[in-house]
C-alpha cells in the first residue's frame, strides 16, 4: 500500500501520515520526487484503515501495491534510484549509477596475477572505464576448474584500487565472506548462481555497499525483482539489476541476452539496470553489438570482460575482448549513447 502525497504537501504533513503509520504497526518508507511524495507502507496491511489516512490532511489517494516486490517496485519509489559510487581517492570524481551517464565496468573474468590487474586498471581507466571487474572468487560449473584466488585475488584489487583508482566490482559467493569481500569492493556482485542463495541476499540487505545481482541462469524477470526485495527488505535499497543472457535450447551463442530485459525492468522497477554482453553471447565478436543494442534499450551500465590476452585467459577467453578492441568499442558506445539521450561519465 502506498500514500500518495498532494503537489505542495508540506513535512509535517508527511511526518503525520509516517506516524499513523507506524502507529499501525507499520513502517513507512518515504520517497521525496520532484513534483510529489509518496509514502510506502511495509508490514502487515491488513492492520491499517484505509480510509482514516484518506482523511488525513495532504493525501492525495491510498492505493494498494499489487506487485509482490513492494520496495523495487515503481509504485512504491516512483523517481529512478540513482547510486552513488563514492571516488576511492583524494581528487577524484564518484561516480552515479543510474542516472543520465552510462556506468562502463570492464575487466578480466578472474584475478589471475597481479602484474595483469595492475597494468589492465591502469590501461582501463586510460580508455573510459569506470569500474574494474575481476573474480576472486569464482563459481565454475566444473569442480576441476580454476575457482579464483581468493583473499590473494582481493589483495590484488585493493592494491589496483589504491594505486590506479578504478572502484572495484567483485563476486561474493558465501555468506562468510560478505564482510571482507566489502572491505575490498565497492560493488559486490552476486552471481546468476547465487541469485536465489537468500541466506546470502539477507546478509547483503545489512551490508553497506550496492549489490549486484545478475539473473539467474533460467530465472525470471519477477524472480530476479523478488530476490532484489529479499536484499532491501534487510534495509540495503542500493541494488543493481543485471541481465546477462537466460539459457534457452539456442546453441550459436552461451546464452540468449534477453535485451528486451532492459525496458520491461526499467518500467518494472526504480532500480539501475545493467547488461552483461560478454555472459550473454560468449564469444567476442557478439560482444559489441549486444553492447551497442543495450545502451539503445536504457541500460544504466555495462559489465564487459577484457582480457590482455584472450587466448591465455585462465577463464571465458573466447567472450573476452582485447585491450584494442575494448578501446574502439567504447567509442561506438559513445556515438550510442550520445544519440539516446546520454553520455558515457
């Protein structure tokens, strides 16, 4: 259920409808837009009067939230959320996610060594990136491949993070790892996988660093928005929504990128949307269409693989661009951009 506020409501208004409220049992979760206010109301609705906030001075109308996913619902926030990325150091700009600028994230699948990690940030950052992406912890579907380096792989990071400056998004897979994967990240990831390990999506809602979530691997839009409410309803409500391709019975690509994920979601839901091309074809040459075709479609950002030699990649070489070809692509997607309306940072 939410409380719609009159245009020129004034606080104490809103603080009178938060406290009925919360007077019910409920809590109420405030969304301040540009033209009007609008409060949700989380708990048991059935303990609420309806008509008795009706009433109450500066309400517009009370309407119920059909949507199971109450807090990623565009109903309940109707102004897009824009995340917040703050500069890791001194001088340098933050970054937002979600708002008019197209967030580019690029990196290799897997934290291979630290030389590589050091002098890919460095090109990275050189060419427009703004994240650097990089698996410490890797889930593979095989038990015999290279499952990432673990807390030698977040040194790795910290250390391209503190010399370069490129924020860090990286992949937690357990439950007792989302505190020191969070010293490290300034995003954390949570893989197609785990998008329904919610022991793990709980413990992220407490943790004070945007999430990540890619779509499962044969998941839906709706499960993927229901596991984004498993991770806001803890309290963390800076949650990114990724789609990185479904498995369908298509076999010239990895994965069927469903493109089409971008608007339904962006209607859908206030949260940042990001596509995963590398995932979503798995091989380099589909890459930069896809990625193209997705900031054509609303996406906030991008999460592409490069790799300075694909061909000795220790993971995913064959979706993986080179340095050379990252560098000309984020050209072409400046052209996009540009022409929808945005721009890449």
């Amino acid at each position: 259920m939410i409380v719609v506020m009159k245009k020129g409501s004034d606080e104490a208004q809103v603080q009178a409808i938060s406290d009925r409220v919360e007077g019910f049992g409920l809590k109420a979760h405030v969304s301040r837009g540009e033209e009007r206010t609008v409060i949700g109301l989380i708990g048991d609705e059935t303990l609420v009067q309806s008509a008795s906030l009706e009433m109450m001075p500066g309400v517009d109308k009370v309407m119920p939230v059909l949507k199971p996913y109450k807090r990623a619902s565009k109903e309940f926030h109707p102004e897009n959320t824009v995340i917040k990325i703050p500069p890791v150091r001194h001088g340098d700009k933050g970054l937002s996610l979600g708002g008019p600028g197209v967030v580019v994230m690029a990196g290799p699948c897997a934290v291979e060594n630290r030389d590589m990690i050091l002098s890919l940030g460095a090109f990275l950052k050189g060419v427009g990136a703004h994240l650097l992406r990089g698996g410490a912890f890797k889930p593979r579907t095989s038990p015999y491949s290279f499952q990432g380096l673990g807390v030698e792989g977040l040194r790795y990071l910290a250390e391209q993070r503190a010399v370069v400056g490129l924020p860090v998004i990286t992949e937690v897979m357990d439950t007792r790892d989302v505190e020191m994967v969070a010293e490290f990240a300034d995003v954390i990831q949570v893989g197609a996988r785990n998008m329904q390990n919610f022991n793990l999506l709980k413990v992220l809602g407490r943790c004070h660093k945007p999430v990540m979530l890619k779509r499962g691997l044969s998941s839906t839009l709706e499960e993927l928005l229901m596991s984004a409410e498993y991770v806001m309803s803890e309290g963390n409500t800076d949650v990114i929504l990724c789609e990185r391709g479904i498995r369908t019975f298509e076999r010239f690509t990895r994965n069927t990128l469903d493109l089409s994920a971008v608007p339904v979601l962006k209607r859908e839901s206030h949260l940042p949307v990001v596509v995963d091309p590398s995932h979503g074809v798995g091989h380099w040459d589909l890459v930069a269409p896809m990625a193209k075709a997705a900031v054509a479609a609303g996406a906030d950002g991008l999460i592409l693989e490069v790799h300075p030699d694909p061909s000795q990649a220790i993971s995913d070489g064959a979706q993986s661009l080179t340095p050379k070809r990252f560098k000309a692509l984020m050209g072409e997607l400046e052209l996009v951009a540009r022409a929808v309306g945005r721009n890449l940072h």
